[in-house]
C-alpha cells in the first residue's frame, strides 16, 4: 500500500499503480482515452494530465501525465486544479477539431468514450472554423465496420490488433492529422479477435457491422449477463434484445475467464438466434401448420406413459438445467450424454483427469499468467480462441521479469515493449499442423498424434524418471525436448494445454503425464484442457451413456427424445438415420430446425441461451449462468420447461413434474448429484432482491416503454414475469450503477456509470481498476482436484506413426468459423467459413496427384466424400487434415485411414 | 566588421577537391585521435571528454561525457548511435561535415564505441542525404579496408562496426527516441522517458544517441587535449562550433568559430550582412525552433549560455537572418507549414495543435482573420507548449508565440487591413508539403 495525496486528502492505494489507475479505483472522474487496463499506458493522448506537486509546500507543481507516472507513497496531486483542468478540456477541444458531429447517426452514440470525456472535460463550445479532414473508409469485412473520420488517434486499436493479438494485418499510416488506422487496402481482418475493435474503440471508428443491419441504441436495448455458447471457453458477454430480436452481444468483464475480450466467434456467432432455421412453434410430422403445444405435448407424451424404454439423448451444447431434466423424465440409466463414442469417451477422460488430478484446471487468467506453456496437440486458435489469446500473453511473463529489473513499471506499455523487444518466455507448440500461435512459441514441432503423444511422454521422462521413456526414434530432438522439460521445470507457474480435439488418447494421457511429472517435481502446475462445447464438460458430469450405447438400449419402436442435437453431426448420417428408424416416436426439443429436428415426428420449440436462464460448465469445470434476455415469441421456452410438461403428461419423473422454476431444477441437481452442490449457488436465488426490487433489464433512458408496441396494441401489455431470475424485464427495479450499491458480479446486466456511457464503465465495477468485479467474479469452479492426486497413468508410450503407402492418416482439423455448429448459422460467421477440405503437404499432394483448390474424393470405412483439396505445408508426411463441422463436409470418424484420390473431373 | 579568422578544426580543408578521402584524411593526421584513444582505458576517454566540458551539438547542448558515462556498463551490448537526420530547418552543418570531412565522424564512432564499451555505432541519416550517405559508406568501407573498423582495431583487441542507416525523411525521426524506433523499424515516434537510451535505448539495450557534430569533436578532444578544448571558447562553452547562416545575407554558409564570436561577429562578419539597402529586421539564432532576437540583441555572445542569456536557445546553431522585407505573420505560418506536416501523429497537443495554428496563421496572412485569432493563438500555443510527449511541440508554437510576442502589431495591421501588409516578391506563391 502505498499513501498518496490527492487534492490534499490522503488514499491508500496497492503498490505498483500509476496515477491513472489509483485515481479511478478510488472513484474519480479522470478522463482518458489512449490508456486501457489490458493494454498499459502510452502517454499519447495527453487527456489525463494532473498537477503534481513536490512536497506540501510546493505551490507551484507541474502538470504531468497520470498514466505515465506511478503512485508512489506521498505522490501529491490535484485532479481539480484549474491549470489542469483547462490542459484537459484542451485537449478535449483538440479531438473535436476534426471529430464530425454526426453522434445522431453514429453508431457509437450513447455509448461513447469521447462523448463521455468531453462532457468530463466540460469543452462545450468550438472555437475551431476550419474544414474538418477526411479518410476513405476500407471494408473490413463482414465484422467490423470502419468510419476512420471519427479517428482520434488514440492508437489503441492498432496497440490491442497488433501487440495485444498478434494480427499483422492491420497498422498505422501516414503522419500528423493525418494517421490513418486500417489496412494496407480493403480486405477482411485476418485476427480472429478483430471485433474487440469494437470496444476498444473510443469512439466510432471501428463499430459492430452485423449491429448494423438491426441497429438500437445502447440505452434501447435491454440485456443480461450470458454465456458464449459457441466453445469451451466459457466467456462472459452481455445480450442485447429489442423488438424480440437479439441485436448484438458485447464483452462482460470476468478477471478470471475472458477480462476485456471476446473472440469473433463468439461476438458474432449470436445470429443463429434470429434466423430463419428457428423453430418457434411445435411441428408434428405430416401437418403442414403448427401444432398447439398442448396437442404436441400429449402426442409426445403418450408413447412414454407406457413406460416403454424411452431413450434420451442429451447435448453438450444444452444447458444442465435442460440436460438434467431430460435425465429425469427418462432416469438416468436411459440418458445418454449426447456425444458420440469417442468424444464421450474422451471428454469423460478429461473430467476424471480434473476431478483426480494431481493439477488443477487453469483459468483463462491463469492461462494468461503462466511463465513456461506446453501446447500438446490442441489448434488452440481454432477450438478454443480465447485461450490462444491468453497465451500470447503468457510469453510475457519471463521477459517482464528483465523489465522489472531495470525498474520499469508493467504498467509502462512502451518502456516495456522497447526493453523486452522480441525477447518470448518459452511456450512451445506440439500440434499436427502450423497454427496461428506459432509466431510466438519459442519452438514448434509437427507430427501425427501418435508422435506428438510420444513427444509428450519424452518430455514427462525428461521430468521424472519414473515416466515411461518412447522408444524409437522421436518426431523432435532430444536437446528440445530437454530445453522444454527445463523450461518448465524452472518456471514459476508452468501451463500444459491438451485437448481433446484430435480425438486421440494417447495425447491426453500424454498431457496427463506431463502435469504428472512436474506435480511430482513439487512445481505448481496446471492443467488446461480444451473440450468441444460450451456445456461437454455439463454433460460429461451427468453421467449417462454415448452414442452408441443409447443405439444399444434403444428397443425397436421405443420413443426417442432428442434434446438440442443434431445426431449426423455427431455420428453420420447413416447410423443417424438407422437410429431414427428404429425409433417409434422422435421427439426433438430444440430452437433450430437441424436435419434431426427434419426428421422428428414432433419439434418442441426450445429456448436459446438468450430466451431462458441455464447454467454451463466450461473447460475449467467453470459453472455459470447465462440469463433470459427476452421472452421469445411464439410457443418457446426452455428445454427444461418442455420436458418437464412431458413428465406431467406421461406421469412420469417423479417430484421433477412439479418443478416450477429454474431454482427448483438447480436445487434438484444439486441434491441428486453432490458434483453439482455449488449449482445453486452460481447466481443468486430468483427470490433475491436489492432495497426490495429485482434488476432492471432495461436500462433507466430506455425509450418508448408504452408506445414500443403501438403498432401492435395501443394498451401497455402486462410486462412478463420472470420466475427463474432476480432480473426484471421491464427498467422498473435497480439500475445496475456503482458504487456503493452494485448487483451481485453474477447479475449485472450490463455496465454503467454516471458519466461513463461507454464500456469503460466496468473500471467503478471493479476491485481494483483491471481486478476482479467487487464480490469476486462470477462463476463457481465445480470440479478440483482431489489430493494428493492420483497416480500417474500406467501403460507405455505409443509406437511412432508409420506412415502408409496407400493410406492416409485422416486427422481432424478445426476452423473457428464454421467448424462449430450454431455460430456456423449466423450469416458473417458464414461468410468466412472455409469449403469442407481436406489437406496434405506438398509432397503427399503430389503422390495422390492431387493440385490445391482442385477436389478429392476420401474414402474410409465411414464411405467416400468429395472435399477441396488444400495445401498445408506443414503436415507430417502421411497425414492428412480433414476439416470438421463444415458445410458439406459428411461426418466421418477421425482420426481413422483413408483413400486419396482425385475426383473425376481433376484426372 | 573584419572578418575574424581562427584555426579550423572541424572543417578545415572542405574546399579541398579530395577532402572526403582515406588518404587526405591520413596526410592530414586523422586516425591519430583513434590511436591515442586505444591506448587508454574507456573511463579515461569518458573522463577526458567530459573535462573538456563538450557539450551535444545537436541541439541540447548537453554534456557528451555524461552521457557516456549514464551508459549503463553492466549490459551487453551497447551502441552508440550517431543521430544524422538533420532536418532543423536552417540546419545544414552535418550534411558539410559527413560529405567534405567523412572520417572525422567514423573516427569520433570508433572512439565512442571504444568509450561506453559498445561494439556497434549506426549512423542514422537522413532520408533527403541520399548522396551523403554514398560518401559516408565510401569512408567506411576505407576505414575497414585500413583497420580502422572492423576486428582487432590497430592490434588494440578492440573491434568496432559502423552502419549506416537512411531514414525515410521524418523530421521527427531526429528527436533522440523516435529515431531509435525509426533504426529498429518502427514508426518514427517518440518514446516516453524514463527509461532513458542510456538505460534502455537502441533495441531496449543501453546507447548513446550523439549528433554527427558533437562525434567529430571527440578526436579533436582526444587529439588536441582537453587544455587546449577548453581554452578556446567560453567556460563551459569549449572547443569549436560550426554555424550555419541562412537567410537575408550576403554570404550564406556554413562557418567555423569558437563560441567566444558573437552573432553580429558571425551575421555582419563572416557572412557579410544583410543585403544592400536592407536593415536587419530579426535573427532566429538557432534553428526555426527557437526564439528570436531583435537587432538590438546583436551582440549576443553565439554560445549555448550566451544566446540563453539573451532569451533564446543556441539550438543547431541555425542562425536564419530575416531582413525588413520579411512578413512576421508569414514566417510564422511558413514554419508552422513544416511542422505541422511533420508532425509524427502521437500526441494529441502536436498532432492538433500545429495543423490549427497553422490554418489560423494561414487565413491571417491571407487577410480573413479576426483579432480575436490572435488570443486563440496565444490560447492554444499555451496549451501546446511543455504539455506533448517529447520536445516537438515546443518548437512548433516557437515561432506563433515569439512573432507574436514581437510583433503583435504586424498580425493586427492583417487583421484591420485584410491583407497582408508586407508582401515580399522573394516569397513563394503556394507552400507545398516536404515529400
């Protein structure tokens, strides 16, 4: 702690801060814009200046930058000084110079950092007569739209896409008044964090363009905290809705999953919400209009009243709450986790590695700390963004260690970027092919699972002696393999990532033995590993059987309920459609008309994450609750809610066929299965209130509150009741708005502040300005590890990868748009989705005869489909990639050999 | 006024047809200073130049050996790097002394290496000097060939490296830090200090960034001793300087001389006054970035301490004569024309304030301004002035504020007439921008 003066009365502020920092966790209005928490201090806007003062007897002081100069115990300075005051509304006037006063019809109005800043700087008037300069605008692509005249030349968007993201696409141009922020010409963003533009931002240079085809004000919307859906990571966002279309989904500050960013999967995946696959009334096969939900209810419900064997089929990607009363209505010996044999197999793997460790899961923030990472077979750029994000950041903590030395504060973004120049801490990458992380891997290796498993058990030996050592020859050398051990021998907080995304075992258990041997060296490891869906890790917990098995139990004309899945995806086509057939009734309970739901004989419309509250489990073994943000028309409601009427109709579940509200499942759940205890206590309690009231949703300026459905109805309908949540769907009840009084971190709806409009508002939400949110940050860890940890894995370490003559060794590959289902729906997700492919290197290219963008024909056991062929120089000889989830790409199992060779028309 | 005449040391044979060569070079003692320095220990080349008291040439006028000795010696490797982009408006000293007398620089790197312990020296010129830097390279390439770079110098065990760098012809690039981004391959915008290029300079290692004409005093320093330094020319203003004369007079040029001479010495003196029939109307005595002076300051001794006695900085020692036929509000807004185009874009104050002062001077000068411009001049140059993030921001209001605070009277007389009162056929019709 440290004392400083701040017009002349006393703080205590945590060491290590700078001006900047302390004054705004102390809660005052110090206007900013080229400074962010994640991104450090550059000292170039000059917006935050204050008068600094030697002693208590100087009068005199100087102005100095707030950004730029530490708080150091008995630092004395004035925020109200009128000399300083005066340099701010300057440089406030400054930005208004060539700023256009198009805030009506700007994107970013009411929600603008500059807007903000100049009421703060009280600059009201112009004395500026000039003409105001102009930019040509480049098309960025489908995600991100550019208006470069609203430029301030705060530098942050190229200091978070360069030196934060690592994009080499986008920079600086030109000089003076005239610097230019974009790319070299027209074209889409390569980074896939390109839409964190959006927010970090000012002003309205850079907005959100799918918000553009749907637009509403910020103060228009009304909005939820929720959960990405769209992979494991588990990111926190804010929802927003009007006229019961979702509009857009925004970053929600959590210091210990995603902080300040989103990936653009994750921003713009939401579009699968609003469109035209919805399914928003039940359908009963063979009638061409919607079915009353009383009628598809009973329908449905009748073959299962008889007690025949039901079989239900859950989903990774549906809540626990909707996963836990489909248990319910069928028991759990007939539930199946919804995944097929493999990835049930794998992810269960997964969990027992967490729940028996000996290390623990890792955070995205841990993730982001760590000093020493080894990446084993996980694309993480491709399956879980997010992560590959936070690991760029880890390769700063060694080389921060040099800054500090020559006593520059973390703080300093361009002392420390000037002193660490292209110094890396030792993060290294053992995937099958290149990924988007290896810029900044200190070494990468590429080889087939099995040699990359290999590469795993020889660093574990290097470890500990007692892991079994690979024979053969190995797919890195020995001295890396030692350089990597030592790496993370030596750190501080050494990370392993894994995953489970190249379906092999051998490398999870590699993985496995890595942690393994450094918990036995007595190092503080951690364990990150990568699961496919926002809910695997849910479903995994809940027990129940896979694919194949529910085939199994499943007696010929018994009632099958499919609850948000689509079964081709998950073990092709054709077993689909034999488990279909052999099905009596097929009752899909899901928001989006997949090939499964084509072929139910009843369709219940199910809620999507923003039109009903449920609960997720992400990678970490992280639960937490994603709220309703609107009642959707038509017959939805959640997947729980449906599945409960069908307990009530067929009699069956026992006490679930009293459930009422959302609190009453996760009690349930909580009781039924210990893992599960903390569920309940995710968020608050749908009962909670503050000073008496709920949450708004709305905000307090929402507009046309009575007139808002005129054209429908001129009476002012009844606002809905919201059982399942202490939120309110009308703005009558508390507005979120710190301090003194803030929501539980769980429940903000969304982040504001007086004067602060914009996102940078969540810094009065915060402990500490870049800290957790007051009350911890949301999210309870439902899984530790047990001590002292389980042994590590028996067995030897795989025989090396023999490459065939005739066959390939088909792997999966991942792309972050268009590999995940829902997200892959949205139209600008789509736009940038890859052709299903399949990829060789150079010279497998030339043994199958094969020319890249030309096309293949791949057959395995699981049959023959034609793919583009693409290049990937980097794959080992004898492997080939197949890209996963895409468009037109058939299900097969991988990994698993195959034929090569070119379609007809290549010949 | 007689011409005063004294030795030359700096540029002392740059008439000569081959004075940019090895040769000449040698036949005229050079590579001795280097010789000598070898035979010493660093700290004793830091301590000798910081006895003879040379200050940085660039502008500053900081102490060189203090410089070399804030280079922190505990990390490898160091550099000096020798700022050449000379783009000062008025400034014109260094491009003389790398294309006439190439060597004397060579040798004050190989020397300032051997001084802080680096190995390295980058010479950093200017975009403009393309034809410089062929000269520069020639030298170089010389001085491997002769030992004088390379391994193992002279047998000493030192070894030396002299690269040359152009710019890409920012004016910017030549503040201390922005150039340092600028060699690394950044854009050429400057850097927040502390940490100073001593502690953390050239690709985060500790360095020394020295202007070409403060690196051809060291072996004049080493060679001639620091008695003989420090007896010519002021205390604490010691060893010879080169001025550049621009401007109204007759003689423009660039001129050698101890800093003992005074302006009227260096304006009416070596470069003949102003022309016939004219009177002396201002001096800007140090490049555009600096204050001006009136006639009746003449006798100002042209020493950094001497010309900031009178109010104004010695600078590059850029002296710009303006006679009687010269528009104050014009020079303003001529100068402003070149710094807000040269403006790197970082700091707001700079980035804003020089494109706005400029367009302000600008419609004074075309005859629609209102008085109330002038407060706004005064208004915003307030708020440039000591606020941006390196020193850039200073030099660009210089010129609105010390116009301004002399000859208010001129930007009135625009303001009532509308039009320009002073009108001069010297002048170009339309500025245009430095590409």
């Amino acid at each position: 702690m440290a004392t400083i003066f701040i017009d002349q009365r006393s703080y205590d502020v945590p060491d290590g801060m700078n001006l900047l920092d302390a004054s705004l966790t102390l809660g005052f209005n110090l206007p900013y814009f080229c400074w962010h928490p994640a991104l450090g201090s550059v000292g170039a806007c000059r917006q935050c200046a204050v008068k600094q003062f030697r002693d208590e007897k100087d009068m005199r002081g100087r102005l100095v930058m707030a950004c730029m100069t530490a708080a150091a115990p008995n630092t004395r300075i004035s925020i109200d000084d009128p000399d300083a005051r005066e340099f701010r509304k300057s440089v406030g006037e400054w930005l208004m110079v060539h700023h256009p006063h198009d805030c009506p019809v700007c994107d970013e109005g009411g929600e603008c950092h500059l807007q903000d800043m100049e009421v703060m700087d009280q600059q009201t008037y112009r004395r500026y007569r000039g003409l105001k300069r102009t930019f040509r605008n480049q098309d960025l692509g489908p995600f991100v739209n550019h208006e470069m005249n609203r430029c301030i030349q705060c530098y942050r968007c190229v200091r978070f896409y360069r030196d934060y993201a690592g994009g080499r696409d986008f920079d600086a141009f030109f000089l003076r008044d005239r610097v230019f922020f974009g790319r070299q010409s027209d074209g889409v963003l390569e980074s896939p964090f390109s839409g964190n533009l959006v927010e970090v931002c000012p002003t309205g240079v850079f907005t959100d363009k799918t918000l553009k085809l749907h637009f509403t004000r910020k103060w228009d919307e009304r909005t939820a905290p929720s959960i990405c859906v769209h992979c494991a990571a588990g990111c926190n966002t804010i929802a927003g809705e009007r006229y019961g279309l979702l509009r857009r989904i925004r970053n929600r500050f959590n210091g210990e999953v995603n902080g300040y960013f989103l990936c653009d999967r994750g921003r713009y995946g939401y579009e699968f919400v609003n469109g035209p696959r919805r399914v928003r009334a039940p359908r009963i096969a063979g009638r061409a209009d919607a079915a009353a939900p009383s009628d598809a209810v009973a329908r449905a419900a009748s073959p299962l009243a008889g007690g025949s064997g039901a079989i239900g089929i859950g989903s990774p990607r549906a809540s626990l709450e909707a996963n836990f009363a489909l248990r319910a209505l069928v028991g759990p010996d007939r539930f199946c986790s919804g995944m097929g044999a493999a990835e049930h197999r794998l992810v269960s793997e997964v969990l027992r590695l967490l729940q028996e460790g000996p290390a623990p899961a890792a955070s995205l923030h841990d993730a982001a700390q760590a000093d020493a990472v080894l990446v084993l077979g996980e694309d993480v750029t491709n399956t879980a963004p997010m992560l590959a994000l936070a690991l760029r950041q880890s390769v700063r903590q060694q080389p921060m260690k040099a800054a500090a030395a020559l006593r520059i504060p973390a703080w300093d973004d361009t002392a420390v970027r000037n002193a660490l120049q292209d110094e890396r801490g030792p993060l290294y990458i053992a995937t099958v092919a290149a990924t988007p992380l290896d810029d900044v891997a200190a070494a990468t290796m590429h080889a087939a699972p099995d040699d990359l498993a290999r590469i795993g058990c020889a660093i574990a030996h290097a470890l500990d002696q007692a892991a079994p050592s690979p024979r053969g020859a190995l797919a890195a050398d020995a001295a890396l393999v030692g350089r990597i051990a030592g790496a993370l021998r030596a750190a501080e907080r050494p990370l392993v990532v894994a995953g489970v995304s190249l379906a092999s075992q051998a490398v999870l258990d590699a993985a496995a033995r890595v942690a393994h041997a450094l918990h036995a060296a007595g190092r503080p490891v951690r364990i990150a590993l990568v699961v496919p869906e926002c809910n695997s890790l849910g479903a995994a917990m809940l027990g129940g059987c896979d694919l194949d098995d529910a085939t199994a139990l499943l007696w010929p004309g018994s009632p099958l309920i499919v609850l948000e899945n689509d079964l081709p995806r998950r073990c092709g086509a054709d077993r689909a459609a034999r488990l279909f057939e052999r099905a009596g009734e097929l009752v899909v309970v899901d928001h989006t008309l997949t090939p499964t739901a084509e072929r139910a004989t009843i369709v219940l419309p199910a809620a999507t994450f923003a039109e009903g509250d449920g609960t997720y489990v992400n990678g970490e073994g992280r639960a937490q609750r994603a709220f309703q943000v609107f009642v959707a028309g038509g017959d939805v409601q959640e997947s729980w809610r449906w599945l409960r009427d069908l307990m009530r109709a067929s009699g069956r579940g026992g006490a679930a066929a009293a459930w009422e509200t959302l609190d009453d499942v996760t009690g349930a759940l909580a009781r039924e299965l210990p893992a599960f205890a903390a569920v309940r206590d995710v968020a608050p309690p749908a009962t909670f209130r503050i000073a008496g009231t709920r949450i708004a949703r709305e905000p307090a300026r929402y507009s046309g509150r009575t007139a808002r459905d005129a054209n429908v109805t001129v009476h002012e309908p009844e606002p809905p009741g919201d059982p399942d949540s202490a939120l309110s769907f009308t703005m009558e009840g508390f507005q979120a708005q710190p301090p003194p009084a803030q929501p539980p971190s769980a429940l903000i709806p969304r982040f504001w502040a007086p004067g602060w409009n914009s996102v940078q508002s969540v810094n009065y939400y915060q402990t500490v300005v870049g800290g957790p949110l007051r009350g911890g940050d949301p999210g309870l860890r439902l899984i530790e590890p047990a001590a002292p940890g389980a042994p590590a894995a028996a067995g030897r370490a795989p025989s090396a990868f023999e490459p065939d003559d005739r066959d390939w060794l088909c792997v999966p590959m991942y792309e972050i748009f268009g590999s995940e289902e829902l997200s892959a729906l949205a139209p600008s997700v789509a736009a940038l989705a890859p052709r299903a492919y399949v990829a060789l290197n150079d010279g497998d290219l030339h043994r199958a005869g094969l020319r890249e963008g030309g096309d293949a024909v791949v057959a395995s056991a699981d049959g023959t489909c034609r793919l583009q062929v693409r290049r990937v120089a980097s794959l080992p000889p004898g492997v080939a990639g197949i890209g996963v989830g895409l468009q037109g790409a058939p299900w097969m199992r991988l990994p698993d050999r195959a034929r090569i060779h070119p379609a007809e028309r290549d010949r | 006024m007689p011409v005063i005449e004294m030795e030359q040391v700096l540029i002392p044979h740059v008439r000569e047809p081959n004075s940019f060569t090895l040769d000449f070079y040698l036949a005229h003692g050079g590579y001795a200073a280097l010789k000598t320095a070898l035979g010493r220990t660093p700290d004793e080349i830091i301590e000798m130049v910081k006895a003879s008291g040379l200050r940085g040439r660039g502008g500053a006028g900081f102490p060189t050996g203090m410089k070399w000795q804030f280079v922190d010696k505990k990390i490898e490797p160091r550099y000096i790097v020798c700022n050449a982009d000379e783009s000062e408006p008025g400034t014109f000293k260094d491009h003389l002394l790398m294309e006439r007398n190439p060597h004397l620089l060579v040798e004050g790197c190989a020397i300032g290496c051997y001084a802080i312990g680096a190995r390295t020296a980058y010479i950093y010129i200017r975009g403009e000097f393309h034809h410089v830097q062929r000269h520069l390279e020639r030298a170089i390439e010389e001085a491997y060939a002769a030992g004088y770079l390379g391994r193992d110098i002279l047998g000493s065990g030192f070894d030396c490296d002299v690269f040359v760098h152009r710019g890409a012809g920012a004016y910017e690039a030549g503040e201390e830090t922005a150039l340092l981004e600028s060699l690394e391959g950044k854009r050429a915008q400057p850097r927040n200090k502390p940490p100073v290029p001593a502690v953390a300079g050239l690709y985060g290692k500790p360095s020394a960034v020295n202007n070409v004409e403060t690196l051809c005093n060291v072996p004049i320093v080493v060679s001639r001793g620091v008695e003989w330094y420090t007896s010519i020319g002021p205390e604490k203003n010691g060893g010879p300087k080169l001025y550049c004369v621009s401007g109204h007079v007759k003689r423009p040029g660039v001129y050698e001389a101890t800093m003992n001479i005074t302006l009227r010495e260096l304006v009416e003196g070596r470069a003949g006054g102003v022309r016939d029939g004219r009177t002396l109307k201002a001096v800007i005595p140090g490049g555009s970035s600096v204050p001006i002076l009136l006639p009746d300051q003449l006798d100002t001794q042209a020493s950094f301490d001497g010309v900031q006695r009178a109010g104004s900085l010695l600078g590059s020692a850029a002296i710009v004569v303006l006679d009687d036929t010269t528009c104050m509000v014009w020079l303003a807004e001529n100068l402003l024309h070149f710094y807000r185009h040269e403006s790197c874009g970082k700091c707001t104050p700079c980035r804003e304030g020089t494109d706005w002062l400029h367009k302000i001077l600008a419609r004074i000068e075309r005859g629609e301004g209102q008085m109330s411009d002038l407060d706004l001049l005064a208004s915003i140059s307030r708020n440039v002035g000591g606020k941006t993030l390196c020193a850039f921001g200073d030099a660009a209001i210089t010129p609105v504020v010390t116009t301004l605070k002399h000859f208010r009277d001129e930007y009135e007389a625009h303001v009532r007439e509308g039009r320009c009162t002073r009108p001069a056929p010297w002048r170009a019709r339309h500025l245009v921008g430095a590409h």
